[in-house]
C-alpha cells in the first residue's frame, strides 16, 4: 500500500519541501512567526527534527486547496464524518488489516 497526494505534489515535487524554507514560504500569516521562534530555540538533532516535522504537518494544511471549504463546513457542522467501524469494514473489503 503506498500513500497518493489528495491535491498537488508528488514524490519528487512536494507541495511543501520539508526544509526551513519551504516550510517558512507555505504558512499563513503569524504562523510564520511562531514557527522561526520554536526553530530559533530548538536544539540541533530530535528536538529540531520535531519542530520540522510538526511544522511541517501545519504548513501541508496551509497550503491544501480545500482548506477553506473544510474549515467553513466544519464551523458550520456540515463536515462529512465517517465512524471507525465503517473504516474498519472499508479496510476489510480491501483486504487490508
């Protein structure tokens, strides 16, 4: 099983590199900000590889097309739900665990 991009981006041009900069240029407005003053107090190895990473995973939902729609549907309770034993019966049609 591998993972496919829902919205842009692909193995060799991410929608968002995970480096300081592309990073840094995909967050939105004070973001930004926060995100230079963790990494600025970061120590070099797994605590700096945290930062990256968690920043990372905000900066990928900054820069998803469909995140303004779902933010509104889910302000309004309109955001599609699906239970986890649906799931589960989805991964069993699939043959998956």
């Amino acid at each position: 099983m591998s993972a496919q991009p829902v919205h842009g981006g692909t193995a060799d041009q991410p929608r968002v590199f995970r480096t300081i900069g592309g990073i840094s240029n995909a967050l939105r407005g004070s973001r930004r900000a926060r995100f230079f003053a963790e990494l600025l107090e970061a120590h070099q190895g797994p605590e700096l590889d945290g930062v990256l990473n968690a920043w990372w995973g905000r900066a990928m939902l900054d820069t998803d097309p469909d995140r303004d729609r779902i933010r509104a549907a889910a302000e309004a309770g309109n955001l599609p739900i699906t239970s986890m034993d649906d799931v589960f019966r989805r991964r069993r049609e699939r043959g998956l665990r």
